[in-house]
C-alpha cells in the first residue's frame, strides 16, 4: 500500500497471538496485492479495466467496494471510490485493512492492540491496567511538532486518522471536478471509533474544507475532528476536547 504498518500486541497467549500476528501481517500483503491500482495484475486493475467483473474477486473486494459506496452516500458524494473517472477505492482500503489486521489480534486474546498504518491508527482495549493508548497528531505546519494528542482513555475500541498535504502533497481529489482538491485546509484528523470510517470521514471533510468539513463532521455521531487551516487556524468538533490528553 505505499506505506509503513506498525503494530503493538499487548496480553494474551504468546504462541496464538504471534500466530494472529503472521496472519494480520500477511492479510496487509493480500490486501495490498489485491486492491493495489500501481499493479497492473491486481484484481482491482483488473477489475478497473473490465478484465474481472466484482464476483470473480475475492469476496474481499465486494465487501469493500459495499463499504465504499456507504461511505459516498453518507458524506453526500464527497468521498468517492473512484479518481478521475477511475475504480480505485485507495481512500478507504487501508483503513478497512488495517482495522481488520487489529481485530484479528484482539479475537486471538491480545488484550492491547494498536494497529499504525502509514499515520492512521486503530486502537482496540488497552497496553495496560489504567494505561489508555495514546497518540499523538503530527503538525502539518511544524516539521517534528505535535498539534495534539489523543487519548483512549475509557474506550475500548478508538481510531484516529489524518488526511492533508504535508506528507503526500495535494494528492487528495475533490470528486466534483476530478482535479486536486482546493481548500483552505493542510489537515484533517477524525477520531472514531473504527477506522475505517475514520478514515473516509477525514478524507471527505479535507475536501469540504474547513467550514463545511467542521459543520459536517459535527453531525456525525461519535466524531470528532480537528481542522488545521494554512493560515494556522484550528477548528474543532465540540467533543474532541474530552479525547485530548
């Protein structure tokens, strides 16, 4: 998928959770030769080319493009599975994949998982008694700074995810015009419950901007966001404050 995976394995049975360990590191590599759109032999290019239809797939790839087009109802258009007239579902595999890979331990017995791919984190229980997971956003305007730091503390499952500019340049598409989106924004961070719409969500509100993608974000239940402007200005969902810490 283009980008790093670490992941923290706390409790349980050292033998089977090692074993779900090697199963959720070679289910990311499954996932990333099936739906990768850089390979032209995925199932995923080939289905974009007319080569497959989505019942030759992997079950996988039915259930993820499903998801995918809750998500583009949900956010009224604004998350799209597809690029510049494309299939390419890329805006919500790898957080699909790297939840996936983090239930997978706690099913085993891990009593502590976090699950880091590429900045997006799903967090499930805790790494240990009265000890929440912890995880701090990067500034998008301050190399090596931190913009704020989330905290798990009281929920059993949390994810964060961050969409913006600074890492991968204007690689975001606002699926009105096809074209890189536009917005007084540099940074996007959601935080919810599961990553996978994490993910989506702060894809989408990037897109929306930051007055529309804040206003959106508010009304979605058990979201919060923190907006980032490229004039320095932040914007928060009423919520966020009871998660930093």
């Amino acid at each position: 998928m283009g980008t790093v995976f670490s992941l923290d394995v706390r409790g349980g049975v050292p033998a089977v959770v090692r074993a779900a360990l090697e199963e959720a590191v070679a289910g990311l590599h499954r996932v990333d030769e099936v739906f990768s759109t850089y390979r032209e032999d995925s199932q995923m290019s080939r289905l974009a080319r007319g080569e497959l239809t989505v019942g030759e797939c992997d079950p996988e790839v039915a259930e993820v493009l499903e998801l995918a087009a809750e998500a583009e109802r949900i956010s009224d258009g604004w998350f799209s599975p597809r690029s510049r007239g494309r299939l390419d579902p890329t805006g919500i595999v790898k957080g699909w994949a790297t939840e996936r890979a983090a239930r997978r331990l706690a099913e085993a017995g891990a009593t502590g998982v976090s699950v880091n791919g590429g900045g997006d984190v799903q967090l499930l229980g805790a790494p240990g008694a009265d000890r929440p997971w912890r995880v701090g956003v990067s500034d998008p305007l301050r190399p090596g700074g931190l913009a704020a730091v989330v905290s798990a503390a009281g929920a059993d499952q949390l994810a964060v995810a961050t969409s913006g500019t600074a890492e991968r340049g204007d690689h975001i598409v606002d699926p009105r015009t096809g074209r890189s989106a536009v917005t007084d924004l540099v940074a996007v961070t959601v935080v919810a419950p599961r990553l996978i719409w994490a993910d989506c969500w702060a894809t989408a509100a990037f897109a929306m901007g930051s007055r529309e993608g804040s206003r959106w974000l508010e009304s979605l239940p058990d979201v919060e966001g923190l907006l980032i402007t490229a004039g320095d200005e932040v914007r928060c969902t009423g919520g966020l404050a009871a998660r930093l810490g």
